[in-house]
C-alpha cells in the first residue's frame, strides 16, 4: 500500500477469502459506530468525578467478566451503559428505558455530506433512523413522543431540521425522515435525535456530518482520472466519498475528509488538524502521526487496531495523555496503521525501518493493542519484530496470555479489568526484562492509563 498509514480503509483491514462488499460495509459501519461512541466515552470518562468513573468502571468489568471466554468485542450496550453513567446515572429512574432507546439509534445520514453553500435550500437528506440493537421497549406514552433532529453547529448553535410525532414501535423498528443540510462554510456539523416524552427530554448521540467547499468539483475531478492512473490516496478518497453519498457510512476519525482532499492536489498542503502534525516516509509514501509536543531520537509508536485511525490514537483525551508523557519524559509519540502479518500492504519491519533511516531514531518503542497484541507475539521471529528495543501489551482480562519467552526484547504487558492490581516481573535477563501488570482499569477506559505506566516502567531502568 503507498499513499498513507493514516489511509488503510475499513475494507482493507477486513479482508478474508470469504469477504464481500457487503458485508466488508457491515462491519466497517459497526466498527466505525464502536470508535465514535468509544471515543465519546473517553471524553465523558476523562473529566468525570471519581465516583462517576467508578460507576462506568462495574458497568464495563461486569460486561468484559461476562465476555471472558468468547473474547467477543465490548458490546455497544455496555459502552452506551457507561457513558450515560459518567454523565450522571439514569438507571433506575423513569427515563433509563428511553436513554437505552435513543442510544440504540443511529442516523444513517444519505448523502452522509454536503457542500458548502450561501443560500439555497441545499440538497435533500434521508436520515435513516436505524437500530444497532435491539432494545427493550418502553410503554408507549399517553401523550405519545415527539421526535427532532437538531443540526448542531461548529459553535455549539442548534437548529431543528424536523419535528414530528413518533410511536415506540417505529423507533424501535426504525424508519426514514428527509431533511435539509443548513447553509455553512466548510465545517464539522453534527446531527442528533431528540426524543420528548412527558416532561423529559433525551437525546441520543451527535454524528458527524462534514460541510465540504467545492465537493462537486472535487467529485468530478477525482472521478474523472483514470483508474490506472490514479494515486492510492486519490482512489481511497473517491471511495470515502461514495461510501458517503451513496450509503451514509461514515469512517470514525479526528481527520477530516476536506482534509485528505487537500492532499490530493498537485500542491497538497499540510492537514488541517492543528493538534497533530505528519510525516511522510519515502519510498512507501507512508504517513505517519505524530503528537506535536515530542521530540529527540527516542519515540513511542502506536499502531491503530482494525478500523482505528491512527489520528484517533493521538485525539481526544488519549492525546493528551501522551502529549503529557512527550512533554514530561522527551520522547517522540507517533502513530500508523500498517498492515497485519500475511496482508497486503507495508508491514510494521518496514515502518520501523523507514523511521529508524529517515526521522533518526536511536530507541523505539511500540505499543499495540487488540489485533497487532494478538499477532506480533506469536511470532518471534518474525521480521516485525527488528529493530524493536520494546513492546508493550495492552489487552482485556479475557484475552490475557502468557508472554512469549523468546522474543528477545523488553516487554510490558497490561491486562485491564483485573480484580485487583497486581505487577508480575519475569525472566529479568542482562539487557531485557518482561512485566506484566494487573490493572483495575476496565478496557476501553484503561487505554487511558497506557502513557503513565510506560513513563513508571522506563523509568525504572
């Protein structure tokens, strides 16, 4: 793969023999729901009080305790769960049964983007009110519900695109409603469903919908270079925007689609992303993230799981944490989304080797989680491995496992949703040393905890 790290799509980090386009979609679209709302709860979750966190903590445990043998992912319900209990716990009370509805909902906008505009009515939407699970229904109201979808702006401004009455069973069933984007210049709306019931009022959660200056210009542009001709990074942002207005599938990611247009000029500028900035590696053309705060020759690499981007790694409270950590201790943070063993594409020897060349790396340590803390140890001699001084293992109690002892570098292994913290030094060798820490923390709040107890560790050399 050449055009960028930060470009793998969804269907690309799928890929098995019996895939199709179909359900590639499926997945991409419910793995794309899962970082919104996980980045939604980190947010909550990162500025809540402590007895708030302690509350979304039991909610996530008692959930990953009972996924302990099938090691399925977190179902969506217990991430809806534990972020309505940092924003202040509605179980229990009249309105949890209507919180779990709205959370179960989610707008499918079609065409999922629009262009900017001064006036004019802009081109209609269909909001697809779609279930992502299947709720227990509350008793239909006496007064029945009164639903809106309110456009939010960049500034926080609210202004309703639809009001109409709506029954319990069509919410749960789902349903179509047509709408009008709102004149804008190019920016990040957001839209969401309210829900009236009695004196109570819930809304669900905002999705992003993009304003884009010129998007039929760029339409037509990117669409009419030939096929063979075009640049990975041109074909992958001509899919983005199909995907978008033909389907409503949004990709979860702190990039903008405007954004990965500008890179496709013959005179790109950099990204409009002021919180992180990025470095392209020759010959692969790779992109890779970086946090602006760090510096020198020792550097942090993330790898983004399956469907994260890597700009995600580096947003949001996550972000802060490691531009914590890159202030504090004078490491570079950076983040990429290279291939998995056996697929196609730049694999992690040649991200490591090109940043080792290139950007003058002395110490390099990664940190994985979910599919690469899956496959990198199993291989020990693997190729992905060199020119690695450390690896760290962030994973759930339930898929917990033994280190492997022949990997022959220093390692530091997580295990998050543990009853209690526990740290676990083993087979301490003359250059090396393997950790394993137990910690409370359930996953996905523990990848909070990741950039500190990196900084505790190296530290202790």
């Amino acid at each position: 793969m050449s055009g960028s790290a930060a470009s793998v799509s969804a269907t690309q980090r799928v890929g098995t023999p019996e895939s199709t386009p179909q359900v590639n979609q499926m997945l991409a679209r419910r793995a794309a729901l899962r970082v919104e709302r996980t980045q939604l709860l980190l947010e909550k979750y990162s500025r809540a009080e402590k007895a708030a966190r302690a509350s979304a903590d039991q909610i996530l445990r008692t959930a990953g305790e009972e996924l302990e043998r099938s090691r399925a992912p977190l179902p969506l319900e217990s991430i809806a769960a534990a972020t309505r209990a940092v924003e202040g716990d509605l179980r229990n009370t009249s309105l949890e049964a209507w919180c779990v509805l709205a959370d179960s909902i989610d707008l499918r906008v079609v065409p999922g983007v629009f262009a900017a505009r001064e006036e004019g009515l802009g081109e209609p939407m269909t909001v697809n009110l779609d279930g992502i699970w299947k709720p227990a229904a509350p008793p239909e109201p006496e007064g029945g519900v009164d639903l809106k979808l309110i456009w939010i702006a960049p500034d926080g401004l609210e202004t309703v695109a639809r009001s109409e009455p709506a029954s319990v069973a069509a919410l749960v069933e789902g349903f179509q409603a047509y709408i009008r984007p709102p004149v804008s210049d190019a920016a990040v709306w957001h839209l969401v469903l309210e829900l009236r019931v009695g004196p109570g009022i819930i809304r669900g959660r905002p999705v992003p919908i993009e304003c884009v200056e010129g998007l039929g210009e760029t339409r037509a542009q990117l669409a009419a270079v030939a096929v063979e001709e075009a640049s990975p990074l041109q074909r992958r942002v001509l899919e983005r925007l199909r995907l978008l207005r033909e389907l409503g599938l949004r990709q979860a990611s702190a990039t903008r689609l405007s954004d990965w247009i500008s890179l496709t000029g013959e005179s790109p500028g950099g990204l409009s992303l002021e919180a992180l900035k990025y470095v392209r590696l020759d010959p692969e053309e790779i992109v890779v993230w970086e946090h602006p705060l760090g510096n020198g020759q020792r550097a942090v690499l993330l790898l983004a799981d399956a469907f994260e981007s890597p700009a995600d790694l580096l947003s949001g409270p996550r972000g802060r944490a490691w531009g914590d950590f890159a202030a504090k201790h004078g490491w570079r943070v950076l983040a990429a989304a290279p291939s998995l063993p056996g697929q196609a594409g730049f694999q992690v020897a040649q991200l490591v080797q090109s940043l080792r060349e290139q950007q003058g790396i002395d110490e390099l340590v990664v940190v994985t989680r979910g599919d690469f803390g899956r496959t990198l140890p199993a291989h020990p001699q693997s190729e992905d491995l060199k020119g690695i001084d450390a690896l760290v293992l962030s994973e759930t109690l339930a898929a917990r496992a033994g280190l492997s002892p022949d990997l022959g570098l220093s390692t530091l292994q997580l295990v998050l949703g543990a009853k209690e913290e526990l740290a676990l030094d083993e087979d301490e060798g003359p250059s090396t040393r393997r950790t394993r820490l137990y910690l409370s923390v359930p996953d996905p709040v523990g990848v909070l905890e990741v950039p500190r107890r990196l900084a505790t560790w190296l530290n202790q050399d």
